[in-house]
C-alpha cells in the first residue's frame, strides 16, 4: 500500500493526461463494439486474461504456459476476428464523422422519395431492397449490379422494383441523390440468432449495415412489411412516418452523442426483430 501511494504522488501532469487518454479510448472502442459480435469475443477474452492472471497467482505452472505460449500468437487471431470492427472503425475514424454536418435539405429529398417508394411497394406486396451509401464507399457492391447512374425519384424506384423488371432481384444502391445501380449482390449476415421469418433481402440489408455505416430499407414480399437497417440492428414493421424519422435519426446517429444513444437501445432494437 505505501508503495502504491508513493507511485501515486510521483504522478505528474502528463502521466494524469495519458491515463486520461487510454481510458479514453478503452471506453470509446468498448462503446463501438458493444451491441456487435464483437462484444461477446471481447468478454471471452477478458475471461481468458483474468485465467491467465489467477494461474500464476496460483502457480499453475502448465497452464501459465499454455496460456502464455498462446497469447503469442493471439494477437494475429484478433486481427481476424475483429475484422469487420477494425475495417469498420478506421473507416468511420478517416472519414471525419465527428466534423460530419448534420441532414441537408437534399438528403431530406432522398429520404422522402425512398419512403414513398417503400410505402407503394408495400402497399402492393412487392418486395425492395433499397441501400444509402454514406461515408464508407459502396463501390464493390455497385459494379456487382447493372449501373444506372440516374436521378432517384420513387416512380424510378417502383419501375425497378417490378416483378416483371430483370432488376427487381437485387439491391439498388443510392448515392447521393441519385440511383448508381441496380440488381447489386450484398453480403449476407452470419448472425445465427436472427428470426426465422426474416427472408434473403432482410440478411443482406443486417449485412450490408454490419460490413459499412450504410442504412438499408426493406419491403418484404410475402407481406409487404416495411423494415430499415442501421448498424446491424434491423426495425421491423415500420409506416411511412415511422420510415421517415428512422432515416433522419440514423443520419444524426453520426455524431459522438448519437453513437452512444444507439448503443444504449441496440438491444430493445434486436427484441423487436425477433
């Protein structure tokens, strides 16, 4: 105990601004992860660490070994297993979303043209996929579909959509305020403890949201349900209003104190999926 005091008072002012700094962003990564996969991973390993710990204090020798032998080469292992959160994350860090400007008038035109056309999608039981490319590029996802490159209006979105049209299958990917392409391939979530109701457009929308900051909006076939996507997290049964404020809420969630706010409901969101 005298030992810890003395280290204590020797602190300066600098060594008290990178304690500050590193807790910082333990707490930053901590809030980003939460709410993901990668949240259960880090508690597995947070367990494997403390069991580290606890050998030597026990002098389990063996297992101090084992367990030091595989630490070794974890760090490659993390590198894996987090990918999808360190792709995600430097992405979000280059881009600036802290400097991001809030909602535009333009985007509000986006967003009200997309809602009208989920609501007459819905309203006839054709199914849609429709993604907004935001700061983190869609570019792979584009050249995989039919380019269009045309301004979005939703009597465009709808003519897309049609049963009869090649391109109804795929996704349409939204840049801006216009429609880049058509009939594009998504990646497919590989949660396992999603509903057995939700369908292919609705495990490409959880996947396309899980692999960039892209906000997807789904109108299923069978029932002409109207679901959006951010961040992974899917809001089921939605109304034209409904749709309208989940788009202008996600756009806001860019900054710092949005973040947080997702974090916090992340769970209540995942309920009403199920």
């Amino acid at each position: 105990m005298g030992e810890l005091i003395a280290t204590l008072a020797r602190l300066g002012i600098r060594d008290l601004f990178e304690i500050a700094v590193v807790a910082l962003l333990i707490y930053q990564f901590l809030v980003f992860i939460k709410g993901t996969r990668g949240w259960q991973m880090t508690l597995g390993i947070t367990a494997l660490v403390l069991f580290y710990y606890v050998s030597r204090f026990l002098e389990l020798a063996t297992v101090e070994w084992l367990l030091a032998n595989f630490f070794t080469y974890f760090v490659f292992a993390l590198i894996v297993i987090f990918q999808s959160e360190i792709r995600r994350g430097l992405a979000e860090l280059g881009r600036g979303r802290i400097f991001r400007a809030l909602t535009n008038s333009k985007t509000q035109k986006v967003h009200e043209e997309i809602v009208l056309a989920a609501t007459t999608l819905s309203s006839q039981k054709i199914g849609g996929l429709i993604v907004i490319e935001r700061g983190i590029g869609l570019k792979n996802y584009i050249e995989s579909g039919i380019r269009l490159d045309a301004y979005l209006t939703y009597d465009l979105l709808v003519t897309i959509f049609n049963p009869h049209s090649p391109l109804h299958d795929g996704a349409v990917i939204v840049q801006e305020d216009r429609i880049s392409s058509a009939g594009c391939f998504l990646p497919l979530t590989l949660d396992p403890y999603l509903s057995k109701e939700l369908g292919t457009r609705h495990r490409a929308a959880i996947g396309i949201t899980e692999e960039t900051d892209a906000i997807a909006v789904v109108i299923s076939e069978e029932t002409g349900t109207i679901s959006a996507v951010h961040q992974g997290e899917i809001t089921r049964n939605l109304d034209g209003p409904r749709l309208l404020r989940f788009l202008q809420k996600a756009e806001e969630q860019d900054s710092p104190v949005g973040l947080a706010e997702r974090v916090r409901s992340g769970e209540r969101k995942r309920e009403k999926a199920v």
